[in-house]
C-alpha cells in the first residue's frame, strides 16, 4: 500500500513538473518576440522625438562645431541612418553578446547596467519585501473585524496612497521627514563621501518608504478579499469547532490559502513596481536605472535605452510567468490549462 502511494505521489510530482515547464516554456514563446518587437518600437519612437542626438552628445562643444565637423561626427555615430537600420545593428550585436556603447556615459551599455542595476535592485526588493509584510498585517486586522474602525482607517488609508501619485508621495515625504526631521532626501551617501552599507541604509529609508505605501493599495485590498473569503470556509468553521485558538487558525488555515492568490497578484503588478521604482528613483535621487532611462531618452541613446527597455520587459514577463507557476506549484486544485 505505501509503495503504491509513493509511486503515485512520485508520478503527481512528475505531471506537475511537465505542467510547471510547459507553462514557462510557452511564457518565454510570448515574451521573448514581445521583448524583441518592444525594442523595435523603443528605437522607432526614439528616432521621434524632438531631441537633437548629436547636440546631446557634443553637449556644449555643439556651438562650436562647424557644419562639416557635425555632418562628420552624425555619419561616424550613424544617426543619419533609418531606426530599423540602427536597430538591426544593435539587435545583430546583442545576439553576440554585445549590447553597444552608451554615447551618454561614454562606457559599455552592459557596464553601465551592472553598476545602476544592483541600486535598482535593492530598493524595488527591500519595497516589495516592506509591503508585503505591512499588506498582511493590515489586511489580516482588517478582514478578522470586516465593518470596524480599524477596518475601515485601513482601507481609508489604502485607498489615499492609492489616489496620491508616487512622485507627489515622495516630495510630501521629503518635505515631512528630510525637511523636518533630518533624514537623507536623497542619493546613496552625503557631501559625496563614498557609499558605505550604513549609509546606503540610511538613505534607503525614504525611497523604500515610499515605494511600499505605494504598492500597498492593491496587495491590501486583494489580500483583505482573499482573507474574507479563507475565514468563511468550511476548513475554518470546522478548525473553529475543534476548539483551535485564533492565532492557529489564521496561520494553519487562513494564511495557507489566502496566500495563494497574492502570490499571483505580485507577479501580475511588477510592471507598475518597476515604473513605481524608476519615478522614486528620480524623486530621490537614486542611483539606479532611472537617470539612466532619463538620459538616454532626452540624447537619443539607442543602445542603453533599448537595453534598459528590453531589461524592465524580461522582468515584467519572468515575474508573471514565475508567479504563476509557483501556484501552479503550490496549490494542487490548480492545473495548467
């Protein structure tokens, strides 16, 4: 009987593997034209813009060039060349492990990726991780009391950071708490000392601050729903009945399954957490991908802003497909259909 039961279990672990790849190689079918077509559309609407490349790039020199020297320096840098033509060029040499050269930074677009991504990186995790955490707390407070006053401030308060736009957000809190009580406002270190792990910590607290209570709306309000829903179950009625306390309930039998979508909805969101990233980024200074993003849209870098673009795509797309198949994972009542 026992190896009956582990041969079956063994054979569940194994569809459900095949389920698991078959849902994230037809996720990378999806993604990686969509990111492809996306770069092709960054390097058409760049060749748009009112924005004189080369003057961007002479910078003040531009005044003082002749005709003939710029008419030279636009042949060398190719800007005289139709987009599809400069994207086929960079496509051609992404695809041998060469993303170009910034003209804005003057360095390699994977160098100057490397040294902004980890930034990036660090405030879009510890935000994530913030608001997670305060998401549980409020909507679980909240659903156990559905109606009363600390349901309804919590909601009151999701729905205001929902209505307040980011970039609003972080100048009300740099006027509160770096105007009024002292904290780094901006950038990852002060009077341009050199970054250091407690000053890099100290200058996060505003930015993660703010990009938490921007993502919590949508993780309060899902979770709160999920959490409504998990109390009014038989498993909880019955738990309930066996004379469990509540603190076991709610992490056996609540928290399991309200768990389970929120997972779903974090994957579902990472676009708006990397634009949510990249306006905090801006307001505070940080060091990361935005200014970077900013750069090379105004100077018409097509290298670094097909690659920044090509970036937030790849993981937009990865988080989602990731997301669902951790479901597809942990909940056994899900199949990939």
């Amino acid at each position: 009987m026992r190896t009956h039961d582990a041969t079956l279990g063994l054979a569940r672990r194994r569809s459900r593997a095949r389920e698991v790849l078959s849902l994230l190689g037809r996720r990378a079918l999806v993604g990686v034209p969509a990111t492809v077509g996306i770069t092709a559309a960054v390097f058409w609407l760049a060749s748009l813009a009112p924005f004189n490349p080369l003057a961007q790039y002479l910078g003040t020199q531009y005044e003082h060039s002749t005709p003939e020297q710029r008419a030279t320096l636009t042949e060398q840098l190719g800007l005289n060349d139709a987009w599809y033509a400069i994207w086929g060029r960079w496509m051609t040499g992404v695809v041998r492990g060469e993303a170009g050269t910034s003209r804005v930074f003057g360095q390699p677009v994977t160098q100057v990726i490397s040294e902004r991504l980890p930034y990036t990186a660090l405030l879009v995790g510890l935000g994530l991780l913030v608001a997670m955490v305060l998401s549980v707390l409020l909507a679980v407070s909240a659903a156990r009391r559905p109606g009363s006053p600390l349901d309804t401030v919590a909601l009151g308060l999701v729905h205001l950071a929902q209505a307040i736009p980011p970039f609003v957000l972080g100048l009300v809190a740099i006027a509160i708490f770096a105007i009024g009580l002292g904290l780094p406002a901006g950038g990852s270190a002060s009077g341009g000392l050199d970054p250091t792990p407690a000053g890099i910590a100290l200058h996060l607290v505003l930015p993660v601050g703010v990009l938490a209570v921007t993502l919590l709306p949508w993780l309060v309000l899902n979770l709160r729903a999920s959490v409504l829903e998990a109390l009014e179950s038989d498993a909880v009625l019955a738990a309930r009945g066996r004379g469990l306390s509540e603190f076991t309930v709610l992490r056996t039998q609540v928290l399991p399954v309200a768990l389970l979508p929120f997972i779903t909805v974090v994957g579902s969101r990472l676009g708006e957490l990397v634009t949510g990233a990249l306006l905090i980024e801006a307001v505070f200074s940080w060091p990361g991908l935005a200014s970077a993003t900013v750069s090379s849209a105004i100077a018409g870098d097509f290298p670094l802003l097909a690659a920044v673009t090509a970036l937030s795509c790849a993981v937009v797309f990865a988080g989602s497909a990731l997301a669902d198949a951790c479901y597809l994972v942990f909940d056994p009542r899900v199949s990939d259909v």
